[in-house]
C-alpha cells in the first residue's frame, strides 16, 4: 500500500472528531451530506440535460433549419452516454473514482458550453455527442461514490436524495426549457442556446464542491485497459440505439434498418468473446452474471426500464396532444407522478435503513407499475383529469420502489473491488431497457394512431355537427382563408395521409374542438393500447423481482472495506522491545477508519486461511450487525454468536484474539446456543479469528476504543461432495448433466452441470445427508443418499442407464379406440415398473424405462398379456388389443 493511502484515515480522523458521530465509512452525517451535494449537483445536470433539452429542441430545429433530422442529436447524445457509462465505471474502478467525476464534469460544462455555439443541426449533433461523454459518467458515479462512502445499509436512506433530485430537475425541465426556448433573446443572446448555457455556471459549481470536499481513498488494481471490450461495446450497441431512434422513421424491416441488426449481433458477439478472455481486466466482467443475484437484478433492470422509460414517455403525449397542455403546463402536471416516486423512494429508503430488508420494494414497485398501466388502458379523451393525474402518481409510486434498490441490489451481490462496475453495468443495462421500450413504445403509438383516427373520423361523420363542421373548414380552404392548421384537418379528412402530419401535431389545437374530437379520441386510444404493453412488461418484472434471492446487506460502506485490505496489509510487526500491544502510531492512524466497533478484514489477513476465508466471508455478508453494549469492569467485552449459514448455532467454536504483532491475546469458545464473549485487555486494533471442526475459519477485524462490541460470525463448510457421471452400458462420460444436491429439509443446496469428463464437485459442504439427483437428456434420472464427513469430500459416481420410451394404442376386438382402459407395465422379474390409464384416443405412455424385456398387462375382459422387448434409448410403440370388443 502506498504511503498516500495510509495517510488517508488520519486524515478523516482530524474532520471526523471534529464533526460529532460518524457513518460506517468514518464520516460523519455532515461530512455525508457535503460530498452528497457534489453528487446531486452532477445529477442535477445530468438529469435536468434530459428535459430541458427535449422540451427546446423543436425550436431549435427550427432556427438551425434541420427539423427533419433533429432525432441525429438525441441519438448522438444517447450512443456516446450509453458506451461511456460502463467505462467510466471500470477505470474508476482501477484507477479512483474522484478524477474520472471531475473529468466527467469538465466534459459534459465543455459539451454544453460549445453546443450553445452551433450553427447547424450537424454542428449540433457533433456537440451533443461529446456532450454526452461526460453524461455518461455523472449518473453512474454518483451512485459508485455513494456506495463508497455508505454502507448499502445505509445507502438506501441516502439515495432517496438522488431520486428528488432526479423528480425535481423532470419537472424543471420542461417548465425552464419552455421559457428559455420561448424567448428571443436573453442578454443579447437566443434564448435556446441558454438551454445549454445553464449547464455551465452549474457544472462549475458542481466541479468546485466535488474538488473541494471528495477525497475518497483508493486502493489502485492493477488491471489491463480492456480497449478491445470498449471497441466492440461500440460496435454492437450503435447500430442498436440507432435503429431504436430511427427504425420508426425508417421502418423496422428497412434494408438500413436490417444492416443494423446484423452488426449490432456481429459486435455483441464479439463484445461477449473479447470480454470472456479478458477475464478480470473486463470492461464488465462476464463472472459478475455467475451471481444469480447479480444477473436476475440486470434482467429486471432491462425489464423495468423498458416499463418505466416507456410509460413515462407516453404521459406527455397524452397531455399535450389529448389535453392541448403546453409542454411547460405538461411538465407541471407530471407533479404527481414526480411525488408519487420521491414518497415511495424515501419511504422504501427508511424501511430499508432500518430493516436490511429490500426485495420487497422492486416486487410492490413491479405491482404499482402494473396496476397504473392497467389503468392507464381506460384512459380516454373525455377522462377527467384527476384521473391521469391519480394514475401518474400511482406509476411514480411503482418507479420509486424499484429504480434504487435494484441498484443496491446489485451493488451489494458483487465485491466491493466490482463497486464501479456493478454500478455501471446496472445503470447501462437500465439505460439499454429504457431506449428500447421508448422506441418500441412509440412505434405502437404511431403505427396505431392512423387506424385509430379513422375509425373515430368514421364514427364522427355520422354526427350532423361534424358534417357541418367539415363543410365550413372545406369552404374555408377553398377560399384560402384557413390557416395552417384547418388545411392540414382537411386534406386528412379528405384522404390525404396522416404520416406527416402526425409527426407535429400542434394541429390539433389550431381547429375547432368539434373538427379536433376524433384526433384526440383516436390518439388516446392508441396511448391506451400501448399501454397494454407496458402492463404486461410489468407482469415480467413482477415474475423476475420474486426470483431475486435477497443477501443479507453489508454494514461496512465500500471505502471502509478499502481502507482495511490495505491497512491490515501494512501492519507493522511489534518491535521486541516494546509490548506488543500497544502501537499508539498505528492505533492514531486506524482510529479514523470507521466509528462502528467492527471492520472486515480483506485478504491481507495475517492468517492465510483465515484471511482466504474472511474474503469469502465479507463477499457473503458474513457480519450480521454491530452495535455498541456497555464497558463491562473485567475489560472491553467482545460478544455475540457463531452461526452456520442456515442460521443454525455452532456449539464449541474456538474463538482467538490477537494483536497486530501477531499475539494470541484473549481465547473463547462459544456454547450450545452459539454465544461467545470473550475481553480484549487494552483499546487498540484486533484481528478476531473463529474455526470449528469441519468449518472454514473466519477472520474480521476489530477496533475496541473504550465500549464493548457485539460481531455475529458466519461459518461455512469444508466438506465437499464430488464424482464422475458416466453411461452405464458404455462407461463414456456423461457431459452437462444436471446435478442437484438437497439437504434433509429438501432445501437445494447447490446445483451445477457436469463439464466434458463427466465430472461434478460441491464445495464448502457441512457435514451430514444429502439427496444427489442426476438428470441428462437421454438418460433415465438418478437419485441416491450422499453422507458427507465433517471434512473431505464424499466421492459419489454416478451410472446413468439410457432411458427408453414405450407407447402405445389400447383396441377393442373390432379395432376401435379403447379410453380409460388400465394398462400395467411389469419387468421381467415381475416387479411392476407403472401403471396408467389411457387417454380419450386409447393412447398410453410409459417415460424413463430402462432397456429390457416387460410384460404389458391391459384390462379388458379378460386381461390381456403381451411381451414387448425395449432397447436401449429407443422409443418402442407397442399396441395392444383387447379381448371384449364392447368395452
């Protein structure tokens, strides 16, 4: 560890004494909340970028004469953000995280500065993209910082705070986008172009403050750049977000749209092969997606933001074209739903803070979602308005419960050396969900919106009011006296094609109501319609978020782990001539590391297989809690309890104390409840060690500073189970065969596939009986009683017999279909193997026989007998006849 990384805890020991009492990483509330004020600033422009931006740009077009290709600038901006989030998150990894935020921000003020510049549409885009650069590293950070600094316990507390910030710059945005768009100039210069200008005095702000007050320590990897990875990132998502924002205009089975397609697939392919060979040096690791946590929280995420990004984007065409609201009125009127999010995201926060528990949250998000889409489909133009305003809040309510625990979730299921990329992974995989249900949605609305018009001009061509209607407007173009938005109304109404004008709809409100009735009925319709989709995304989600197994959440923020593998790593042996426990230096140096009583040591343990084994316990959440109990009057009591993972006690495990010179201090056994309470002698820095026969040992550090501390520990197995699968007539090796291992509760304690030879091995096993289930395609399944020892591994083959298929027709004596007959199959030593009914057809089935020769027994009057002979792995038809045919 370098010198600088060491110094770094006295450093925060100084502010951290000064500021009252501290969080898990060593820093107080304030101390919090000031870093927290750079982060929200940086999603502040992020976010508000979004609105403010979408609200301008038909006036922007405008004024640069590109209104026909104004989709290249959101496009532009969207593909470098999308394929800079996962970078960012990986170099922050390695090489810290502050100077890629700062960088972040220096980029996205630069980008909004020059994109104020623009004279043209390309000019435009250009400046969008670089842009964009920058945003990609704002969201995503902030939250990677955040988890830095917080404990995922905590942090759910804290990230409601980015979700306001998120709710409030969603409704800011149109309101001030409006404005600035709407005025000619401001202090002699366009009003639009200070839709980027804002951002400047804002982002250096914000570059202050997170210059000023982010000083998390970093421990440097030392990992190769994986460029190659970013490249073919590149190659394969491009053409993809570039069809999800064009393929609408071009159409999705354009030949442009089809060459997309096929290079999007050549370039994730390659992504996903470049990624397996790098390893640990991926730009997004291909072992995170071995967590099923990990990977079912990336699967909902994509499902989700597909749902969220999607319905939320189809609100505001409602409103503005249905309602006539003005895109600043229309961002006010999202109000509820901004509130809905930011309730349900402070409230699942606290819960969340105050429990450990989270998978309930995306689970009623996914039900609100649901249930505000459902009622979204009985939306229509004659809807009073507290209705989409009621349903806004409901689907807010359904966002807020999901979008930051998913991201915790997925925080908290990898290492904290992944923090970075878990992050970004989890925040570009939304990202990716997002775009594509945007595209997908409004290719619905716009491919409905036609018919649905039609149908309702048809509906309104019976009523004499609108006859009549139509022939003033029709009068009126004749003459020339109409304007622009009647002649448009009339050459639909007279044939003409709703494609482009559709594309701008500001018509709608330029005619009378009783010529606008069946645009805004036909318009809800489809926003109706649609919305039937985003219902049934949200059963998805529903489905996937109840498969997300919950670990437990870790107490320890990401930059207290940090701090501890590089200090325990540097800890000095005790000169000989002083005592050993005592080091006033090293003590002055870790006093800062963290105000809770425990740390978890990393794998710089001072024991190997302790340490080996206390990696695997903080990846596991091995401390269950913390908390500080009275200073007793025979020294600073250590307690608390010696679990196995089941949740199960362990009597008589062996508990050490040692110092940092390596001296066995204080020494404890728990008793039959798996309680154990032992004394550290003096206050100073420990290394608690706890092992039991047939379990791994587990390692944690502890700092003792006056007050007694309670550490539950977990343990997990050393025993293991392991074989080899072969066929039992050939004795080859049976490969990718499913193996399944129970305990005696018949909970499934591991799961694997056999690989090429045929072999499978279960690790970290306690010792006792299990249940081995086998099942290959071909094979008959295997079952079998696995007794594994206290330690060692039980070794179990496995011979799988081939399995056959015997089926067959039951006829009467005339040669009709008997239903319902009894057909009983019996093996050549007369053991009855099944028996079955047969279906309405006479058909029966018997599944997994094994190759031999059976006596097939049918009930009629009388029975009949026949011999069918089964060979291995055939399917054998074998009909038989009875001997009454009125049965």
């Amino acid at each position: 560890m370098t010198s600088s990384t060491v110094s770094a805890p006295a450093a925060l020991t100084t502010t951290k004494r000064a500021g009252g009492p501290t969080g898990p990483a060593g820093l107080t509330h304030r101390q919090i909340l000031t870093i927290l004020v750079g982060l929200l600033l940086g999603m502040f422009l992020a976010a508000l970028d979004q609105t403010i931006v979408s609200t301008a740009m038909p006036r922007i077009a405008n004024d640069l004469h590109g209104l026909n290709i104004q989709a290249w600038v959101t496009t532009a901006y969207l593909i470098t953000s999308t394929i800079s989030t996962p970078l960012y998150g990986k170099l922050s990894d390695i090489y810290g995280r502050k100077p890629f935020y700062l960088a972040a921000i220096t980029i996205f003020v630069v980008g909004s500065a020059a994109c104020s510049f623009a004279t043209s549409m390309y000019e435009l885009a250009a400046f969008r993209a670089f842009q964009g650069l920058g945003a990609g590293g704002l969201m995503s950070l902030a939250f990677t910082i955040l988890g830095d600094i917080v404990s995922p316990r905590e942090r759910a507390r804290y990230q409601g705070y980015f979700l306001g910030v998120f709710g409030m710059s969603s409704v800011l945005g149109p309101v001030v986008g409006g404005a600035l768009s709407g005025a000619n100039s401001i202090l002699g210069v366009t009003g639009w172009r200070w839709v980027f200008l804002v951002n400047v005095p804002i982002g250096l702000f914000a570059l202050f403050v997170v210059a000023k007050v982010l000083n998390v320590p970093h421990n440097g990897q030392r990992h190769r750049i994986d460029w190659w990875g970013a490249l073919t990132l590149v190659i394969g998502i491009v053409p993809v977000l570039i069809v999800a924002e064009q393929g609408q205009t071009w159409g999705w089975g354009d030949p442009r749209s089809i060459l997309c397609y096929a290079v999007g697939g050549v370039g994730i392919a390659a992504f996903i092969v470049v990624e397996k060979l790098m390893k640990d040096a991926a730009l997004i690791p291909l072992r995170l997606f071995r967590s099923p946590v990990f990977s079912t929280v990336i699967i909902a995420g994509v499902i989700i933001g597909a749902a969220m990004f999607g319905g939320i984007t189809l609100i505001p065409q409602y409103l503005q074209i249905v309602k006539g609201a003005s895109p600043t009125v229309s961002g006010l009127e999202t109000l509820p739903m901004m509130l809905g999010l930011m309730g349900s995201s402070i409230m699942s926060g606290q819960i969340t803070s105050r429990t450990g528990r989270y998978k309930i949250f995306p689970v009623i998000g996914a039900v609100f979602i649901i249930a505000a889409s459902l009622l979204f489909t009985t939306i229509s133009a004659d809807s009073p308005m507290w209705q989409p305003l009621l349903y806004m809040f409901l689907f807010g309510f359904g966002i807020g419960n999901c979008m930051q625990t998913l991201t915790l979730a997925a925080q908290n299921a990898v290492p904290f050396k992944d923090m970075g990329v878990s992050t970004a992974s989890a925040t570009f995989f939304r990202q990716m969900g997002g775009t594509l249900g945007v595209a997908v949605f409004l290719s619905i609305l716009f491919g409905t919106v036609g018919n649905k018009i039609g149908a309702a001009v048809k509906t309104a061509l019976g009523d004499n009011g609108f006859r009549s209607a139509l022939a003033s407007a029709t009068s009126s173009v004749a003459n020339h006296t109409a304007n622009a938005g009647t002649q448009t109304v009339v050459s639909i109404l007279h044939g003409g094609s709703t494609g482009a004008a559709l594309q701008d709809a500001s018509f709608i409100h330029q005619v009378s109501a009783t010529l606008a009735r069946p645009f805004e009925v036909g318009f809800a319709d489809s926003v109706s319609l649609v919305y039937w989709v985003a219902a049934a995304l949200g059963v998805v989600a529903l489905i996937v978020t109840l498969l997300i197994k919950e670990i437990p959440l870790r107490t320890t923020a990401g930059m207290q782990s940090a701090m501890m593998e590089g200090a325990e790593g540097a800890l000095p042996p005790a000169p000989e001539d002083e005592p050993a426990d005592s080091d006033p230096t090293l003590e002055a140096e870790l006093a800062g590391l963290t105000d809770k009583e425990l740390v978890p040591a990393g794998r710089h343990s001072l024991n190997g297989a302790a340490a080996e084994a206390n990696g695997s316990a903080v990846r596991n959440g091995s401390v269950l809690h913390e908390e500080v109990q009275p200073l007793t009057a025979t020294g600073t009591p250590i307690s608390g309890s010696v679990r196995r993972v089941d949740g199960t006690p362990v009597p008589a495990a062996v508990l050490t104390l040692i110092n940092h010179g390596g001296q066995q201090v204080a020494r404890g056994t728990s008793g039959a409840d798996g309680r154990y309470q032992i004394s550290a002698p003096v206050d100073g820095v420990y290394v608690l060690i706890a092992s039991s026969v047939g379990h791994q040992p587990q390692a944690s550090t502890v700092r003792v500073a006056g007050a007694g501390v309670t550490i539950d520990l977990l343990l997990t197995g050393t025993a293991g189970a392991a074989g080899v699968i072969r066929a039992d007539r050939t004795g080859e090796p049976v490969a990718s065969a499913t193996v399944t291992l129970t305990d005696q509760r018949g909970e499934v304690v591991g799961a694997s596939a056999s690989d090429q030879d045929g072999r499978y091995a279960f690790t970290e096993l306690l010792g006792g009986t299990y249940t081995l289930v086998v099942a290959a395609a071909g094979y008959r399944p295997f079952a079998s009683t696995v007794a594994v020892p206290d330690s060692g591994d039980a070794l179990t083959d496995v011979e799988l017999g081939n399995s056959a298929k015997l089926t067959g027709v039951t006829r009467g004596g005339t040669g009709q279909t008997v239903a319902d007959a009894r057909v009983t199959l019996v093996d050549s030593s007369g053991n009855v193997v099944a028996m079955t009914d047969t279906d309405e057809t006479g058909g029966y089935t018997f599944s997994d026989v094994p190759d031999g020769e059976y006596t097939v027994i049918a009930s009629g009057y009388p029975p009949v007998t026949s011999h069918p002979v089964v060979g291995a792995g055939e399917d054998v038809v074998h009909d038989v006849i009875l001997g009454h045919s009125d049965i």
